[in-house]
C-alpha cells in the first residue's frame, strides 16, 4: 500500500471575483503596523478592502483582478515581509505550526528579557517609596543607578524605540511613543547629571523612573504575546482534526493516499476508529460516528446510506465508503477555522484609552517643555535655569503611572482570578468583559456532565438492579457512550456483573449477548420489534420518559421484555445556582445547542433560562451572536468544544470551560480551569473589579500630570521633586492595584 504525495501548491497569481486574498505578514509589532499596511494596500488600484489582524499576522484583501504579486510588493515596500497563504490543508497546517513555534521562541525572548530587567529594576523599587519623600538610599549610588538603568534603557527599550519610529513613520503616536519618550528624557537627563556632578548628583537622578516603566510595560508586552500566539494555535488545532492521508477507492482497488489529493466524486473508506478526511455521502456501509466537534452532542450518531459524513469527525465500530462531496477548504472543519478567524479579523481590538490620549498627549507635553524652555529663556535665563523647568515637564509627564495603571492592576486581578480558577488572557477580554449583559450557554459539557448517565429503571414488578445486572454484563463488552453508562450505574449499585459471550452490535438499534446461557437484548423500540417482544405494556412510561427528553432503551431476556432503562446526559449540580448568579447581576441567560428540541427544552425549563435555541450547528451559534450583538447587547459565549469555537470568537467575550477542547480554550478570552459554571458569574465579577481598578488608576495616573504639568512649567518644581511626583504617582497606583488581591468569589465555588 502506498502514500502519494500532494502536488504543488497551484495558487493563481491574480486575485478572483470571489473570496478575499488571504496574506499572512510578518514583522508587525503594534496596532500602528496594522493601519499603516492597511494604509498601503489602500492605495493600491483595485483593492476594495483591507483588513490587518495583528493577532493571527494575516491581511485579508478584496481586490478582484488585481495580481497578488502586487499586494505582496506593497506590503514589503512599507518594511514588512507577505506571502500569498497556501490552500492546500496540509500545508496551512505546518504553516500555523511554524508561526506558532516562531510566536513561542519570540515569547521566550521577550521572557528572557523581561527577568533581566526586573532584576536591575529591584533595587530601585526597593529604594521607591522613601524617595518619594525626598528620602535618598545612600547605598544606591549614582555610578550604581547608571550601572543598572543603563542595561534596561538599551535591553528593554529597543522595542519601543523600534515600535515608536514605525508609529512616527505612520504618522500616529501610541504607548511606545510615549514610552521611548518619556523613559529617554529620564534617563538621559540623568546620566548627564552623574556626568557632570559625579557622585554630587543625589536628588537630580530619575533612573528608577524609566526601569521600572519599561520593565512593567514589557510585562504587558508578553501577556500580548502569549495572546498572539493562541490566536494562532488556535486555528492549527482544527486544521489537525483532519487526518494527513485517506484511503482512496478506486476501480476496486484501495490505496492510501494524501487527503490533499481527494477530489470531489471520489470514494473514501472509513475503517473503524479513522477520522473523516473529507466532507462527504455514505454509499455503502453503516457505523456511528462521534460528531461532537460540530455538533456538540456526546452520543455518536448513526450513519448508512445516504447519509453526510463530516471531515474529522470519528467513525465507529463499522466500515463505511462515502463519496467525496467537499475538500480542503470547502470542509466544514475547514470552514469553522475560516469562522474563527473572519471572527477575528472583523472584530478589531478596542482601542486602550491609554493609547488614545498618548496621540494627543505626546505632542501636547513636547509643545509645553519646548514652550516652557523658550519662555524661561526670553524672560532672562541662563540655559540650564530654562533647561530645568522644561526637563522638569517632560520628567513628571513621564509616563511611570501610566505605565503601572494597567499592568499593576491587570497582574493584581487577574492573579486573585488565577487564584479562584479563572484565566483571563489578555486585557481586551477584560475590556470587553465588564459590560456583558448576555451570556449564551453551549449545554453539552457546559451546563451538564457531557456524558450520559442511567436516569431511571423501570420494571413492572420487584427490584429493577437484576434486569440492570443482565443489561450491564450484557454491554460490558462494548465501547458505546451508552454501554458505558449501563456499566457505571451497576457499578455504582454495587452489581456484580457476569461474562458475555457472543455479542453483536447493531448499528443504531442495539446489542445483544449471552449471558449466563440465556440471549439479552437491550437496544430501541425498532429492535425490540425485529426480535419479536412485545412492548405494549411498557408504551405508558416509554412516551412519558421520552417527553423528559431522554433515551429510552428496552431490555429483553429470550425475547421476554424485561424493563426499560432511560438515560440522559445529567444537569450539573451548579448549573442553577451558576444562572441564578447571573440573573441577580442582571445578565441575560440563554442556551444554544446542537441537541434535540425536547432535550433542550427540558435544560431550559429546568434551570429557567430566558430563551432557548436548539439543533445549532457551529454557524448558527456564531449567527446568534452576531444577531445579539447587533440588537446592542454585549454578549459572552460560555463552550467547550470545537463547535463552539466561532461562536466563542464571535462573541465579545468567549469563555472556555477547562475541561474543553483545545481550540476552545485556545480561542477564547477567559478560560474556567475547574468544570463549574458558577465561575462564569464570578469571572465577569473580577473583570468588573478589575477594570474599575485600571479606570481608577489611569485618573491618578492623570491626576498627576494635570496638576504637576503646570507647576513644574512655571518653575514651582524641581526635576526632583517632579521626580518624587512621579514616584508618589506610581506608589498610588500600586496601593490601589493591590487591594483586588483580597478579592474573592461571591460563593466558594471550590466547596
């Protein structure tokens, strides 16, 4: 048997009338690199749209009849390095690894740099809080400060410095704007001081100001990374659900090929326990596959004739031949990657209020230094008497406290949520979480176990365990989500069960066996009326256990209808308490689920949720975000499989329970490590809290410089005691990040 290779990649080198070019880019260091490329292409004739995502390092283009040569010669004109993606799955596949791996060996590095820094920025800490009093740590020398703040401007500050003269270049000022600006005047100023009074130079030195803003920033800088990187890895693991090579059938004949090769028309082999290589119909065969990656449903669904089969779903016991109906991209595991990152892509990141008053600010404070500099001059001055109020400006405009309010707060909050089990990965997410007035609930592993469990057994007479006992030594040789229950409800009544022996499965009604000399039967009504038992007298509590919307299966000894047996994927045992937290917030609680109608409903009913939609595949939850989101509500999908991933996208705030799929976690903003609904209340708690914390500081941060702007302009303040200002600001916004801390839960959810 043998593997054939795919054939090259045969993109076209001229963009269609239809989907968008996808680009992926590389070099982009700030949201400044994403306008200015979008800018660019802009400019380009024929180009209708286009779309820089900074977190996934792709541009997607409209531009019908336009060379994508000429796309990628724009992108790299403006310093930046673009190529046209590959198609092929496969290679998209390896592509998404390799980004993924680069991301992670550039997160190291960051890593690495930011533990240098915090190590030379100690001793300035340490030294922080008496200097704010005028107080000076005699044994933090001049020659010594120099000695450490020197390797952190040089280290640390080179990817501002970077960042800031491709924001200038862009015409824009943003954070490392600000940053390069205000940690070199510190920093300069200072080493000018030791240089000319050597160690006379106490009381006019700044260097704890320009280390600690750098090294605090940078640790924003890796948080930023570290979500970069899992936007990333979050499309490769849905490409990776779908298998490498398919066993193709052709004139009679199989042959192992590379699932890039399958074309439409072809027909495929499933083997028992292979994944779906491609989209297609059953032309022969019947099995059960595990469909919960689309569908969400743990119980695997039947499949014969006629019947679609999914790309990457998991095929059964049986062996099956399907026709190939889709490939590539056209999959729908390719298409819900495609909804996570349009999802993406569309919903740009909110603009931090930082980064917009540093487009204002940076010029503002420059003009005010430059004005305060001439005005002390023509009043009669000598240069330094001008020099001083006018470094004075730019030392308590330097942004020390505007650089703490967010990661101060941000580290403080998001570690008492750590604490609590909650991940809250990026500040976007927080940004967006505060607001939530509608969170969408997946059922399946989120709002109940995500397996099935025994519910009810039903006998006309007597004790129901020895009817259990048969059905479970029965089913104790089967691997069904189903038999498994059966084993764990005996198990649990303390059954002993006895060996099987001739066990045959049927596909979609049931299984039978020998057990103890005698022919057991437990399988669906369609079974039973095969193998002739009369189900008459058991129709009552069969419709009634189906109207609670579970699954009801007969069991049969020599044909004799023994009792019934319902099972049903049980509620979690905090999901009520979990909405109720939620409603007395004033949060809208709904459902979105790819299960039965009745299964749905009866969730529903049970935890009183406000509205209900049911038989949901991965498209139609993201449609209901967006319709949610376009009535103006601000809305939050809580999930935990690869279904729910583009809804999760899609939503404002996508909040993945840890025992979930990887793309899910991946995708999402706020991951839950324990399996407790209850902690979806509390994560938007904590982001509340902690906004309010960075909302908090980022006045005082503001306080600050409106007040002390002024004064150190007209020559009120020294540049030492601009720079006490600056510490005090910087001790303020400390203090108060630090009380979230003591933040906890309103419930223990860990009880």
């Amino acid at each position: 048997m043998t593997i054939s290779p795919a054939p090259a990649d045969l993109t076209s080198s001229v963009s269609g009338s239809g989907d968008p070019v996808l680009v992926d880019v590389t070099g982009m260091t700030c949201a400044a690199c994403a306008a200015r490329i979008e800018k660019v292409l802009g400019r380009v004739p024929g180009v209708e749209r286009a779309d820089v995502n900074l977190a996934l390092e792709t541009a997607e283009i409209a531009a019908p009849g336009v060379d994508t040569e000429l796309l990628v010669a724009a992108i790299e004109r403006a310093g930046f390095g673009a190529h046209v993606r590959d198609t092929a799955v496969a290679a998209r596949r390896a592509a998404l690894e390799r980004a993924s791996e680069e991301r992670a060996a550039e997160e190291k590095r960051t890593f690495l740099v930011f533990l240098i820094s915090a190590a030379l920025t100690a001793p300035f800490l340490v030294a922080m809080i008496p200097m704010a009093w005028g107080a000076h740590a005699t044994w933090l020398t001049p020659w010594l400060q120099v000695a450490l703040a020197t390797p952190v401007q040089v280290i640390a500050g080179t990817r501002f410095y970077v960042g800031a003269f491709k924001a200038l270049r862009g015409r824009s000022a943003n954070m490392d704007v600000l940053v390069a600006l205000g940690t070199t005047v510190a920093w300069a100023f200072s080493l000018a001081m030791v240089l000319i009074h050597g160690e006379h130079s106490h009381g006019h030195l700044y260097f704890e100001g320009s280390a600690t803003v750098l090294t605090l920033i940078l640790l924003g800088k890796l948080m930023e990374a570290r979500a970069k990187r899992s936007a990333t890895a979050a499309v490769a693991k849905l490409m990776a659900l779908r298998p490498d090579t398919a066993t193709r059938v052709k004139d009679g004949v199989a042959e192992v090929v590379s699932a890039d090769l399958l074309r439409r028309g072809d027909l495929v082999l499933v083997k028992p326990g292979e994944r779906v290589a491609a989209d297609g119909i059953v032309v022969e065969g019947a099995s059960e596959f595990d469909e919960s990656l689309v569908t969400g449903e743990s119980v695997p669904v039947t499949k014969a004739v006629d019947d679609k089969v999914t790309a990457g779903t998991i095929n059964g016991s049986g062996a099956v031949t399907f026709r190939v109906t889709a490939v590539g991209e056209d999959t729908t595991i390719a298409r819900i990657g495609h909804l996570v990152e349009q999802a993406q892509i569309a919903k740009a990141p909110v603009q931090r209020l930082v980064d917009k008053v540093a487009a204002v600010f940076v010029p503002v404070i420059v003009v005010i230094a430059i004005l305060t500099f001439a005005t002390w001059w023509l009043v009669g001055r000598d240069f330094e008497g001008a020099l001083i109020p006018a470094v004075a400006v730019l030392v308590i405009a330097c942004p020390c406290a505007l650089g703490l309010a967010t990661p101060a707060a941000l580290v403080a909050g998001t570690g008492a949520a750590a604490k609590a089990g909650i991940l809250i990965r990026d500040i976007e997410a927080l940004e967006r979480a505060h607001g939530v007035d509608c969170v969408v609930f997946d059922k399946t592993g989120t709002l109940t176990e995500g397996h099935p469990s025994v519910t009810d057994v039903f006998v006309l007479g007597g004790s129901g365990d020895e009817m259990l006992r048969l059905a479970a030594s029965a089913q104790s040789v089967s691997e069904h989500p189903l038999a498994k229950a059966f084993v764990a409800a005996a198990k649990a009544r303390g059954l002993t069960s006895s060996p099987a022996t001739a066990a045959r499965s049927l596909v979609g009604r049931g299984l039978t066996a020998i057990v103890e000399g005698r022919t057991v039967a437990i399988g669906n009504a369609a079974l039973m009326s095969e193998l002739g038992v009369d189900l008459r007298l058991f129709e009552t509590e069969m419709a009634r256990l189906a109207g609670e919307a579970k699954t009801v299966v007969a069991v049969a000894r020599d044909r004799e209808a023994l009792g019934l047996v319902a099972l049903a994927d049980p509620v979690r045992g905090e999901s009520g308490e979990a909405v109720a937290a939620l409603k007395a917030a004033r949060v809208a609680v709904r459902l979105a689920t790819g299960d039965a109608v009745a299964v749905a409903r009866a969730v529903g009913d049970r935890l009183g949720l406000d509205a209900v939609e049911a038989e949901m595949r991965p498209e139609g939850k993201t449609a209901l975000v967006g319709r949610l989101r376009s009535e103006g509500r601000t809305v939050a999908m809580v999930g935990d499989g690869i279904n729910d991933a583009p809804a999760l996208a899609a939503a404002d705030v996508g909040i993945a329970m840890g025992s979930g799929a990887d793309v899910a976690l991946e995708t999402a903003g706020i991951t839950l490590m324990r399996s407790d609904p209850r902690l979806v209340a509390a994560a938007l708690e904590i982001s509340r809290a902690t906004w309010r914390k960075i909302r908090q500081n980022l006045f005082w941060a503001f306080f600050y410089n409106v007040v002390g702007v002024p004064l150190a302009a007209l020559g009120h303040l020294t540049p030492a005691l601009a720079g006490a200002a600056m510490a005090m600001s910087s001790v303020s916004v400390v203090t108060n990040a630090l009380t979230l801390t003591r933040w906890r839960p309103k419930s223990d959810t860990r009880t």
